[in-house]
C-alpha cells in the first residue's frame, strides 16, 4: 500500500453500451475514511461507474487503482476480493434464514467435519453486529424484521466479507426517519473505522446530513466534486440538471406553466389512502386534467397507481369515483368502472405470444360480445387503433412480440382507447422512449385530456410529469408532501421538493 | 390481402412458421408414424373393427382431458380427475337400486334424480377445489391433491369395499349401448370434444382462457378477472371429470374403488402429448384429439404386437418423456421465432 494514495482512484474511465456512451473520461477518487455521495439524473452514470467498481461490467477504458495500485476486476467476485460490497436497493438477505446466517452468507465458519459450525457463526455474528452497534438477536428469522434492520444487517454481511468500499444504492428510499438516523449513525462508525462509503441516492438532504463530499454527474460525465460544509441543495440541482443551453434540446429547465383546471368536476377522489407502500394519500383526478405524480424510486408512487386500479387492496382510506364510494375488489371491477391502467413494464400488460388484434380487444371483449368472440369486430377495431396511432408494421395480424418497443408501448394504450375510460392511470409512460416517441404519447395524452378524461402521469422521471401534466403532486416516502396547481413549476423545483 | 397475410409470419419466413408449428406437427408425425408401425407389423390392426376398438378404448379418457385442457391452458394442474370421476360414477351408482346380493346401505331414487345429484356432486367437488385454488389461494398441484385424496376417501366410504353394478338406465345406456355399429359412449365423448373446441375457440370466455394462459398478469391488467376464469376451469374440469366416470361405470359393468386409477395418466398424458403447452395460452382441443390418437393407437398396437406387457408400461413412460422435452422445446423455439 502506497503512502497517501487514495483508496480509490479512478482514471479517465469511459464506457458506453453499443454505440451509447454511458460515462466519458470520468476521474474519481475515494479517499479512506470518507462517505462520499453521488448525485446525478436517472441515466446520468452514476450507477453505470459503481457497476465498474463492482466488477459487474469488465469492459472499460481507463484505469482503477485501489490504495494505488493498479487493479482490473474480471469479475464481481474478483471485485469482491479486493475488497469492494455493494448494497442494492432491492436488499439480497434470505428472509427465511436467521440474522447470524445472513450475516455469514457464504463465509459460514465450518468445523473440523466440514459442518456448519453453529456456536461459531452466532458468536461471529454476535460480534460483529455489536461492533456495528446494530441490536438484534442474530437469531431471529432476518425476514421477520423491519426493512431498515435488513438493510443494517445487509450492511453488517458486507462488512464481513471484509469490504474496505462500500456501495449503498438509495439506501434511505425505504426508511422512516428514525430508520435512517440509525443508518446514518452506523455509516458514521463504519467511516470513523477507516472504510470508505459511496453513498448513492435521490434524497438531497440525506446526501447532504451524512456526506463529506458530494460528487454531481450529469449525461456521462462528471461535473464537479466539492465538499459539503461548502454546497447546499440548489448547488447540486444546478449541476445535476445543468443551466445554459447545452440542455435546450431536452426542455424543462425553465418554468413550466401549469394549466390547472381547479373549477373542472372531480372525478377520482382518493381519501387518505394507504396500501402497501403508500400512506394516507388523498388526491382528486378532474375531468380532462392531467394530474401528474412524482416521486423518486421507491416513493410509493408506483404502488399508489397500482392500487387504483384494484391491483392491490387499500389497507385504509377511501375511494371515490363521480362522488359515489368505490370498492376495487379487482382489476375486473375496476375497469368495469371506468377505470384503466397501463403498467410500467410492457411485458406485463401485453401477450407477446398473441397477434396485435388480440392484444387490443382483450379489455373490451366484454362490450362487444356476449359469448361469442366476433374477430372481424375485434379486427376491424385494432385496424383503426393501429392507423391512429401509427403502429408499424400496420398489420393486426402480427404477433406482438415482433413489434418494437416503442410500438408495443401504443398497443398497450390503444387497448384502452375504444371505449373511453373515466380515469387512465399511466405508469411511466414515456420510460425507456426516444425522442419522437415520447412526443407522440404526449400528443395522445392531450387529446384524451381533450376528451374530459381524466388522466394520471405517475413516473419516476421528472420530465415525463413535466411535459404531460397540468398539475403535480410530489410524494416521498410513501406519502404526498407537496403539490404544485396553477402558475409555474420548473424541474428544479420539483426535484427539491422530492 | 396477401400483405397482411404475409406479414403474419415471422421474418425467417418458412422456418419460422415451422417452428412455431413444432407443437402441432410433432404429434400429429408421430401419430401417422405409430398408425404405419403398427399397420405393417400386425394384419389385424388396421382393420375398421379395431379402429372401432380404438375410438371405444380412448372415450372416457377423452371426456376427462376436455377439461384438463382448459385447466392446463391456464397453465394450471387438476390432478383429481380421475379420482372425482371414480367417485361421481360411485355416486350414481349409489342412488341407483342395486341387487339384494349387493350389501351398500344406499338410497335408491328415480333415474334422473341420481343422475342430477352425481352431477350437483362433481359441481360442489369442482368448486371446492375451485375456492382452495383461487379464493385461499392453495397452489392447484396441492389443492388438487388433497381432491384427488377427498375423492378416494368418498368412494371408499360409499361402497365400503363392495362392487354396485347398476346404473340409471339413460347412463347405462351412453355408457355401453350403441346407436347401429357406433357405441354411445364415442358419440358422447365426440360430442364433449366437439364443445370443448367451440367454447375454447369461438366464445369469449374460451379467450379469456388463452389469454390468462398465456400471460396472466396482463390478462389482470387488461381487467380480465383471473380468479374467475381460473375457478370456472377447474369446474368444467371436474364436470366433465363427473360425466366420465358415470359413463365410464356404465361402459366397465360396475362401479368400485380405484377403478379409474390409470385415468390421471392417461388423461395427462394425452393433453400434453397432443401438445398443449404445459406454460399455458397454446394448443387445445385439436391437440387433445390427436394425443388422444397416439395415446390410442400405442396401447392398442402394443397389444397387438404381442410385446411383453412389463415393456409395454415402460414404453408408455417413454413416450409420455419423449413429448415432455417436444414441448418444453416448443416453447423455446416459438419464443424464438
């Protein structure tokens, strides 16, 4: 080990994905002893670098060195050995097994037969969890325990494998408040130990209470390091959003003027809500506005869409459609009233084995025919779907799972447009979209506003809210904490509020 | 025309096509190829008698697999068919009059009356397993399990080890009469197929079956209601399983325990070696027919070949593998085509 290197330093990295640059001449230092946050737009290759540093991809120019000497994973367990952890936002414990053996996965101690090693493994785990300061029986099945003690615990097994640098993906997109007090504080002591941390996440001013230094990425690149005494939030959206005109081409850094319709009727009334990953929501969708929800990952908005189209039940809270109470026993009786949702994963939502004219008539088989299936009906419909929207190739005979994304994608909204819905839910609407594409939803959307439905935009992705919606409601954590109607929203601004 | 024609056919053009078509060409090779073994190695087997024998042999087996098919199209299992067929052909039985000589303490009612109450019998044994699988939510492999377990225990408690041998007369009739040279029971299991087919092909709820099929958490993001559709299988499968084992009393001359053990196999069998896939949403009733064929003209031919009747069980496994791998690798072609 060299004297004053830093832990880890990268040099001049660039990586892209078959033609798409992903990261260009990236340099990177990690010094011992630091939490040092990432920040940066989805796509913005921040996750693209730390897969570099976990060996996930291998195939990169530029070099790495680890306390200075020069290093090249060949894979992720070579990564591993050389002392890099990775905590992924979806945790990877065995619910079923007890603390000890998650904290010992793949590092059971064995006895002289080659047998698990039991009074071992728990006295290990015992102490390595009250060094970490994390109190939990080791135990008890790991499953049975909160979310945010299984992320500690996930901590605590990365840490055992006897990681110097470790990965947290959004480690706080899950937590309660006093969960990521408890996370910060064992962060703090893992640092205070010598290791480092990269701390990657959404939430600003969770980047900004636990990081010494905070990196911004934008499109690839790596705009600036500095330390956090020195910045607060408005310096990092600036550089995680960009200002000038090198963003002009993707809009949405000026203000955007909402065209809220307070006075239109409601149509879809939700009152204090919770389910499964969302509390005490209450909204109000209008007849031919589009309410747009935003959230980062894991902030419950997804959920929320899901649940109003009786996906999943409500644990509390009411609905309501046209001011009459609405029960959403399932998707059935949903879409019976009036009710429509387009998934955020296309896979989800269409039948790839199916031809195109299957696809779209599967949600109104019911309005027209009885018992007997009509498939020069159900054609002749899809035909008109498939013109209007310009799906290629134009042919309603195809099997759906030789069209492209993109066209797969208005399958899965046309489906919804013979019979026109109350409410339509889109989920991530415009994910995964080129440029044309996503103007073409938009012009879809307008036009079904046009027609008095009423329309949700829930995403992920700001500029997918900002460019359809006419109002937004911002959630995090699981709960609606603000809503921007009327006058001017800008992307900085949304993305403070998040 | 002829565009849109063709633009239904992947790129690779004829290729393609054929793979794609791999699960309804496999069997229907395999059967001509059996029927052609089979015809050059034993004179008497193809004769109009034994095809006569043949369509006789695989008649109850097909009024069961009609309802499999429609439960493994939604990528599901029944595996109490034939014990809910065995116990329904109990049940008929046990409300029939039987001889002194027959010593069951049963209730004799008027013809159609037994055979409402069998048939009310394989209905509430249908929902029960129904109401497991979609509203508590037993995986149907086990749920039906424990049918196949109730089944068995509700032919061992009505008949008590004893043989009944009467049936209402209309049963007797379709189970072993015949209309001029075509036994009922062909007619009947003709008939039953012939339904099948209409309802899976031509009626709303036969799509609904293929699309659960084929990808079940779009058909509930489409508002299909899954539960629903999967609930209304499992009851046609343990109707059509009810109708089986009454006519399949009639057709054997008595009604006992574990009569129609080989029944599960068979009917199994002939669904997926006629190539509906085990993953759902492809095949049907067509393919039903022709796995009926093979399954038919194999354990026919096999006695007429004078082969050791030890191989011949090991044959039938042999052939039931060989058309397991056809449609695990038929799926694999057509999500490639």
């Amino acid at each position: 080990m060299q004297r004053g290197a830093p832990l880890l330093e990268l040099r001049g990295i660039s990586k892209s994905f078959g033609g798409v640059t992903a990261l260009s001449g990236v340099d990177f230092t990690l010094e011992a002893g630091e939490i040092h946050g990432l920040v940066g737009e989805n796509g913005a290759g921040k996750s693209t670098l730390m897969k570099i540093i976990a060996g996930v991809h291998t195939s990169f120019e530029g070099e790495m060195r680890i306390a200075g000497e020069a290093v090249r994973h060949r894979s992720a367990r070579s990564a591993r050995d050389a002392g890099i952890g990775m905590v992924h936002q979806e945790l990877s414990v065995v619910p079923e097994l007890s603390v000890a053996e998650n904290v010992m996965l793949g590092v059971q101690p064995v006895n002289r037969l080659g047998l698990v090693d039991w009074p071992g493994m728990m006295r290990r785990a015992r102490a390595l969890l009250a060094e970490l300061g994390i109190n939990v029986d080791p135990r008890v099945p790991i499953g049975s325990l909160p979310l945010g003690m299984q992320q500690l615990v996930e901590i605590a097994r990365v840490l055992s494998s006897g990681a110097r640098i470790v990965i947290l993906d959004e480690p706080t997109s899950a937590l309660s408040p006093p969960e990521v007090e408890v996370l910060f504080g064992l962060l703090r002591r893992v640092r205070d130990s010598g290791r480092s941390i990269v701390f990657i996440s959404h939430f600003l001013e969770d980047v900004l209470a636990i990081c010494d230094r905070i990196t911004c990425f934008r499109n690839g690149r790596l705009i600036e390091t500095a330390p956090v005494p020195a910045i607060d939030k408005s310096w990092i959206i600036t550089r995680m959003i960009g200002a000038g005109h090198e963003e002009l081409e993707q809009g949405y850094t000026g203000e955007i003027r909402l065209d809220s319709k307070p006075g239109a009727p409601v149509v879809l009334a939700c009152e204090a809500a919770s389910g499964p990953g969302f509390r005490e929501v209450s909204l109000e969708a209008r007849a031919g506005e589009v309410l747009g929800i935003y959230g980062s990952m894991g902030a419950g908005q997804l959920d929320l869409a899901r649940a109003l189209f009786g996906r999943t039940a409500l644990s509390g809270g009411r609905l309501s459609l046209d001011g009459r109470p609405l029960a959403l026993r399932s998707t059935s009786a949903a879409r019976k009233a009036g009710i429509a949702f387009v998934p955020e994963s296309r896979r989800s939502m269409l039948f790839a084995q199916e031809p195109v004219y299957r696809n779209v008539s599967i949600s109104i088989l019911d309005r027209i025919s009885r018992l007997w299936v009509k498939p020069a009906v159900e054609r002749e419909i899809a035909q008109r779907h498939v013109e209007a929207l310009g799906i290629r190739p134009p042919s309603v005979h195809r099997r759906l799972g030789t069209l492209s994304g993109g066209n797969q994608q208005k399958v899965a909204l046309a489906k919804w447009l013979t019979h026109l819905p109350r409410v339509l839910v889109l989920s991530e609407p415009t994910r995964g979209m080129d440029v044309g594409a996503k103007e073409e939803v938009v012009r879809i959307v307008r036009a079904l506003r046009e027609q008095g439905i009423a329309v949700l935009v829930v995403s992920t992705e700001p500029e997918t809210v900002l460019s359809l919606a006419d109002r937004i409601l911002v959630m995090k954590r699981g709960q609606v904490c603000e809503e921007f109607a009327g006058g001017t929203v800008s992307k900085d601004r949304l993305l403070a509020a998040a | 025309m002829s565009t849109s024609d063709s633009a239904v056919l992947p790129r690779s053009g004829g290729m393609g096509w054929l793979k794609g078509q791999l699960r309804n060409i496999a069997p229907f090779a395999t059967l001509l190829v059996l029927v052609a073994l089979f015809s050059i190695a034993s004179p008497s087997f193809a004769t109009l008698d034994n095809v006569a024998n043949i369509a006789r042999q695989v008649s109850v087996t097909a009024i069961i697999a009609v309802g499999l098919t429609f439960v493994i199209l939604c990528a599901e299992i029944d595996l109490s068919v034939a014990s809910v067929a065995n116990a329904v052909g109990i049940m008929v039985a046990f409300f029939t009059l039987q001889d002194e000589s027959v010593n069951i303490a049963n209730i004799p009612l008027p013809g159609f009356a037994a055979i409402l109450l069998a048939l009310l019998g394989s209905l509430a044994l249908g929902a029960v397993t129904a109401f497991g699988v979609t509203v508590i939510g037993i995986p149907s492999f086990i749920m039906t399990l424990a049918m196949l377990q109730i089944g068995a225990g509700i032919c061992a408690m009505l008949v008590r080890g004893q043989i009944a041998y009467n049936v209402p007369a209309p049963i007797e009739m379709l189970g072993s009469g015949s209309i001029g040279p075509v036994p009922w029971i062909v007619v009947v299991a003709v008939l039953v197929l012939a339904l099948g087919h209409v309802v899976l092909s031509y009626t709303r709820f036969g799509r609904y079956v293929y699309m659960v099929g084929g990808n079940r958490e779009a058909a509930e993001y489409s508002g299909v209601n899954v539960k629903l559709v999967l609930a209304a299988v499992l009851i046609i499968s343990a109707v059509c399983s009810g109708i089986a084992g009454m006519l399949g009393v009639a057709h054997f001359g008595s009604a006992q325990q574990d009569e129609f053990d080989n029944y599960l196999l068979d009917a199994i069998s002939a669904v997926v070696v006629g190539g509906t896939s085990l993953f759902g949403g492809q095949g049907g009733i067509g393919n039903t027919v022709v796995g009926l064929l093979v399954l038919g003209v194999l354990n026919n031919g096999l006695d007429h070949v004078r082969i050791d009747s030890f191989l011949k069980i090991l044959i039938r496994g042999l052939i039931l593998l060989l058309a397991l791998v056809i449609n695990v690798y038929a799926q694999r072609l057509r999500a490639q085509a």
